[in-house]
C-alpha cells in the first residue's frame, strides 16, 4: 500500500469513527434539538471559515452565481436531515435511527431514476428489496428491545426523513462539480445559521460544562475537522474502498450506543441492521451474480 493510498485509508477511517459518536454528544449535550444543530452550524462555520481561507478558497470567482443558489439548496436540506436525524435519536435509538439512515443511497437511486432519468437495473433492485426487508424487520420489532410504540415508530420515520433530505443533497451537490468541497461545506453551515437563528436563543451557549462541551466538539470536531479528513480521503480512495469503509460509521454508532447508553438490539432489529447494512454495501461495491464464461478448447 502506497503512502497516499495509507493516509486516505487513515483518514477515512478517522472521519467514520469520529461520525460514529456524534449520537452520544447530540444526547449528552441535553439540548432541543433546534439548539444543537444551530450551534454545530455556528462552531462548524467558523472552523471551515478558517480552513477556507487557508486554502484560499474565499476569493472572488470560486463559485459562480448558480453554484451558490445551488449549494444554499443543499444546505437547507442538510440542516434539515441533521434536525430529523438528531431527533430519531432519542426516539428509536441512535443505533436504530443510524441502520434506518443507511437507505438513503436507495432514496438516492430513486431520486435519480425520477429526476435524471437514470435506470434503475435489476441488482439496484434487488439490492433495494433486501434493504426494504430490513426496514420491516426492524418496524416489526417496535415492541421489543429499547423502542416501544409510537415513538419508536415515530423514530424510525424521522430517520427515513433524514435519509431523504440528505438524498436530496446529494443530488443537488452532484451539480456542483469542480467546486470545492470545504467551500460548499462552509456555505451549507452557514445556511444553516441563518435558518435557525430564529429558533436558537441567541443570548448565549448553555451554562453546563459538559452542554457547552458537546456543542463545541460537535462544531468543531464532528463538523470541521470531519469534512477536512473525509474530503481528503475521498480524493486519495478509490471509489471502491471509500464505500467499503463508510460502513465503519453505522458500526461505531451502533457500539457507542450499545457502550454508553446499554441499549442492546433484540434478534429482530440485529437482523434488520444487517440486511440494511448488508443491502447497502451490496449496490456501492456492485456485487452481483455473473455467469462464469466457459471457453471450449477445440
């Protein structure tokens, strides 16, 4: 393995853990959840402010007109899944609202089939059956382990909402090609800001330690320092084996919600996970049945 290709491989893995733990700081800070998504915004915006600067992004002539409209589009619906994300949570679990979350590369495929008219082949479909069998396995066990009625299910819908929105910025940042990924990160936050400063209380951060703690890691760390080793890595990867270790995050989510909050899945919502999880990286890596070519020797 080469020092580029060890360092993206490094750096990918880094970004997957540190977004494995960002369920544990949203429930620790205590905080509405309106409250935690604007203050990421915030501590996020000033970090990538600075990073942008040091890479010059900020010039004039960076990003045109429509790149901008477009990348304020994303950010409305990135703040938007945050906010659903973040309030699944503390409803279905953040192990439960992370498995959930991982259709969206299905809501993806939908939404380019719908919009780009792209086709939709039989192994995406097939794929997309085994992740919606998961999803069944999952809501039927709403009875069972940590989640229980309405919530849970309610839990479980706002993920799927959460999972949509972000879709939906995929889309839209798919035509932001050659723009630079810190500078379309920095402008989503500060959407972000601008959105939520409305609801957020504006006359200060939360007195508690360990709140104002949260907050700032969750800026700073889980928003800055996270866009900066995951766009690295993207960039040193191949395709392949980005995909492959993305799947670190809904496993560290998982373990973190299972170490810190004691919330054990029951056999019914394990298998639900696996089958999301599984489905998932079934259509990024491309796995599917191929006929063996049988050459004759005459």
């Amino acid at each position: 393995m080469d020092s580029s290709l060890r360092r993206g491989t490094l750096e990918m893995i880094a970004a997957m853990l540190i977004s494995g733990t960002i369920g544990w700081f949203v429930l620790v800070s205590g905080q509405p959840v309106l409250e935690v998504v604007f203050w990421r915004c915030v501590f996020g915006a000033g970090t990538l402010l600075v990073i942008c600067a040091a890479l010059g992004l900020l010039r004039p002539g960076v990003i045109g007109r429509t790149g901008l409209l477009l990348a304020v589009a994303s950010g409305v619906a990135i703040v938007g899944n945050w906010v659903l994300l973040f309030a699944s949570y503390s409803r279905a679990s953040i192990a439960i609202g992370t498995a959930v979350y991982n259709v969206q590369p299905f809501l993806l495929v939908g939404l380019a089939a719908l919009f780009l008219g792209e086709k939709i082949t039989a192994a995406k479909l097939t794929w997309l059956s085994v992740a919606f069998l998961g999803m069944l396995a999952i809501v039927s066990a709403h009875g069972a382990g940590q989640g229980s009625g309405d919530g849970y299910l309610a839990g479980i819908a706002l993920a799927l909402g959460a999972a949509l929105l972000y879709a939906i910025a995929a889309l839209i940042i798919k035509r932001l090609n050659g723009t630079p990924p810190h500078l379309i990160a920095l402008i989503q936050v500060a959407t972000g800001v601008l959105l939520l400063a409305p609801w957020a209380k504006l006359g200060g951060l939360p007195g508690a330690p360990t709140a104002l703690a949260s907050l700032l890691t969750l800026g700073v760390v889980h928003t800055g320092v996270m866009y900066v080793l995951l766009y690295s890595a993207i960039q040193r990867l191949p395709t392949a084996l980005t995909g492959a270790l993305s799947f670190i995050y809904p496993i560290a989510a998982i373990l973190v919600d299972w170490v810190a909050f004691g919330h054990r899945l029951a056999p019914l919502q394990w298998l639900g996970v696996g089958l999301i999880l599984l489905a998932a990286a079934g259509m990024q890596q491309g796995w599917w049945f191929r006929s063996a070519r049988v050459t004759v020797k005459g």
